[in-house]
C-alpha cells in the first residue's frame, strides 16, 4: 500500500459546513492535500457529493457550480471507477465486515486505489480493513 489516502463523501461536505469552521477547515486541507497527489476518490463519492450538494445543502450550489466544482475539484481526485471485481470484492467486505452495501463500495474503493487510510466520519475510527485504516479526521 502506498502512503495515500481515500476521502469519504461526508469530508467532502464539511469543506462546505459554515456553522462549524473546524471541521470545514480540515476538509479543505485534506482536498488540498489531495490534489498534490496524496489522496483520491471515487466514482461513489463524485456521485453522492453532487446529489447532497445540488439538493441538501443550506444553500444548494447551482448547476453551474457543482459543474465547475465536479471539474476542477472532484473529478481530478476520481481514480476508481466500477468494475466487476469492485462488486465482487465490495460484497465479500460487506458479508466479511457487516458494513451497508454503500460503506462497503466506499472500503473497497480506498483498498482498490491502494490507500494507507480511510478519511470518514461516519465509520468506525481506527478500525483495519486489511492493511486499510479508517480513520476519522475530526478526533
């Protein structure tokens, strides 16, 4: 495994909570650090950020927005697309590991990229997959 690590789609939303700066900032600098090569994403989160971003945010951003946001930010960051053994190997850690489909997708994704670590809020903290560590950024 490479020293890189996987963003989860509810870091991403922080990088956009105004009402808590914290954790704002920590998004931002973990998509910063991302975009210099250390970290990465998926086709999951790409799709799940957009869907929270054009519908449930506060103030939702627009079309043109979440375009330009998915160009320059996200898609930049999306190494792992589906595949097949994607969904056989997400099955086998949701049946091994008693994660939601979805969380699995997520787990499977970061492995498949070759991440060190899995930065999530809404898993549990510390915990291996693997040789892949959960970890939540806002501890």
């Amino acid at each position: 495994m490479k020293d890189k690590f996987f963003i989860d789609t509810n870091i991403i939303v922080y990088a956009f909570d105004k009402h808590d700066v914290e954790k704002s900032r920590k998004a931002q600098d973990l998509i910063k650090l991302a975009h210099k090569g250390e970290g990465c994403i998926s086709f999951q989160v790409v799709q799940e950020f957009l869907n929270v971003a054009l519908k449930k945010f506060e103030v939702s951003l627009t079309p043109d927005d979440a375009k330009i946001y998915l160009s320059k930010i996200l898609y930049p960051l999306c190494e792992v697309f589906p595949s097949e053994n994607l969904y056989f190997s997400t099955i086998e850690i949701m049946e091994r590991w008693r994660f939601s489909f979805y969380d699995s997708l997520i787990i499977t994704a970061a492995i498949d990229a070759d991440c060190r670590i899995l930065y999530s809020e809404d898993l549990k903290h510390n915990q291996k997959i693997y040789e892949l560590t959960i970890t939540n950024p806002f501890l």
